[in-house]
C-alpha cells in the first residue's frame, strides 16, 4: 500500500482548486475555441472517480453496508441476543433469513450487529492512524534534527515489534466486557500509522521547499499553523487514500484477531468473532459461517475498490483513471 501511496503527486500549492480546462474548451477543428465553463479541480476528480464504475460500485456496496450496520437491527424482528428455543441450528428460511446458530440465535442479527462493530472499529481505526501518520510525518520533516531522529527511531522500533503478539497479550490483559474493543482499537492504531508516517515525511520533505511555505515562514506563522494550514491540505490526496486503504487493513487485523480468540470480547461480537464461532460447523452447518465471511469480503472488496478509485482520480498520470477532463 506504502508504494502506491507513495506514486500520489503533490498538489501545486495553497489554491488547489486551480481552474482546468474542461472538454468543451478544447480547440474544435479550424481553430475555433468553445466557450464551455472552467472546471475546478475538485469537479475534475469527481469526473475522473465516477468513470471508475468499480470504485463507484465499491461506493455503493458501502452505502449499503452502513444502511445494514445502522438501520437492520432497528427494523429486524430479531435481536442479536435473542434466543429461538424452537430453532437449534436450523437452515435458512422465513423466519430466519440467514438460519440460526447452536443456540438459537438469528445469524442475521448476530452479521449485522457484527458489521456495525467492524465498521466502528475500521472507521476509528483509520482515522486516529492516518491522524497520527500526518502529525509525525509531517513534524519531523520540517523541524529536522533531533525532532526528525527520535520520530524516525520510534517509527523503526514499531516495525520490529511483533505487534500481532503484544497486541495478544494487551488485549488479554486488560479489561474485559463491552468496552473492550476500545483498547483494541488503540492498540490497532498505534501499529498502524508508521508506514504513512515515512511516505508523510518525504512528501513533507519536498514541499516544505515550496515557496507558498518559505513566504508563510517568512511571515512569521508559528510553524504547526504553517503545517496544518500549508503542508498537510496539499498532500491531502495521500492521506484520503490512506484512511481509505486503512479501515480494510484494520478490520481485517481485527479479524485475525478475534478469530484466535483476542478481538472483540463477549458480550458483544463482531464479524471476527462470528467467524470464529462459525468455522468449526462451517462443513457441517455451513450458513453460520458463510454469512459472516461473505460480508467481510464484500466489505474489504469495496473499501479497495474506492480506494483504487480515489488513487486514480487524484493522480493525473493515472491511465486507468481516464483523461483528466
């Protein structure tokens, strides 16, 4: 993912929404000139993403995977920890859509509640990462020296560390009950943003040079305003990726997890988890398990899919993305 982050040009300065030439403003043949509006640039990624009808795709499939997470268990007539004394392990049919589990429970209800948990833990996951990943970027190029060597030392100690394992023995050994996937989301975070961090710096590197930032530094702004307001917004197009690419990273990290028994924690569940419980009657009552994992796969499909879409929109140079008008 660092390599494809890494390809994302930087925006050309403090107005980003430059005017393009639109199609219409092409030369017609004989020389004559349309006089076809100017596009801004953000109309021009929007153009180039939606003729990505994967990523648009991905889109949907994710608009309906938030309208499931928020709005199914509303509307089901199953709880998630309700419990079917006259359905033991029993296939799909009216009554239960998806079939229910060894003890009685609506798969459906346990899959979405399940999804409203991966999401949530993907989603912050994503966002506290790629937040970090600007901030240490970002701060240890422009200040340099000893700031720049202790931010780059931190960085390469996180990578050797097997973080699967501490992350293992942290979640065990803290506490347990419903509040305890937000330990596992720290946990989730703090390995996860070092990677960005150094694509971060090098793009930081490069514009810090820029001469809208020299004329800001000239100017006297305090340098974490000259960072927030001048380096971060023109490096933007990686960090949107980023975050994208970042919560199917971190729900599927959660999903290793839980599956060996160190993700979300009874009694609350997440698709891990379901995933877990469900592969040991996956030959024998296969719909426990296939309705859990078929959803995290459409999800981590569609969250790659969008963040192709997102990589190819914002890079110019982008074949796959089309003309840039």
């Amino acid at each position: 993912m660092s390599d494809q982050l890494a390809n994302i040009p930087i925006e050309s300065g403090i107005g980003s929404d430059v005017d393009e030439l639109s199609s219409d403003d092409a030369e017609r043949p004989g020389g004559a000139k349309s006089t076809g509006k100017r596009l801004t640039r953000r109309r021009l990624i929007l153009r180039r993403f939606l003729r990505n009808k994967l990523a648009v795709a991905g889109v949907g499939v994710w608009i309906f995977l938030i309208l499931l997470a928020v709005v199914g268990p509303m509307v089901s007539p199953w709880a998630f920890n309700d419990v079917d004394r006259r359905a033991y392990l029993k296939p799909p049919s009216e009554q239960h859509w998806f079939g229910t589990t060894q003890s009685g429970r609506d798969v459906l209800a346990l899959t979405m509640q399940g999804l409203r948990k991966s999401l949530l833990i993907g989603l912050l996951v994503a966002l506290i990462s790629t937040t970090v990943a600007a901030l240490v970027g970002s701060f240890a190029a422009y200040f340099g020296g000893w700031t720049e060597r202790v931010s780059l030392w931190v960085v390469d100690l996180l990578l050797v560390i097997p973080s699967f394992f501490l992350i293992a023995i942290l979640v065990t050994a803290g506490p347990q009950g419903g509040s305890s996937w937000l330990l596992l989301v720290l946990l989730l975070a703090a390995f996860s943003w070092v990677l960005s961090a150094r694509v971060v710096r090098s793009l930081t590197l490069s514009v810090k040079e820029r001469e809208y930032v020299l004329a800001a530094r000239f100017m006297g702004l305090a340098a974490p305003k000259v960072i927030i307001r001048h380096i971060l917004p023109n490096i933007s197009s990686l960090l949107i990726i980023d975050a994208t690419l970042g919560i199917g990273g971190a729900v599927l990290a959660e999903t290793t997890l839980a599956f060996f028994g160190f993700g979300v924690q009874p009694p609350d569940t997440s698709l891990g988890t379901l995933i877990a419980e469900g592969q040991r009657l996956a030959t024998t009552f296969p719909w426990i398990f296939l309705a859990p994992a078929s959803v995290l796969v459409v999800m981590v499909l569609s969250v790659n899919a969008i963040g192709d879409g997102l990589r190819d929109a914002l890079d110019p140079n982008s074949s796959s993305g089309g003309k840039a008008t």
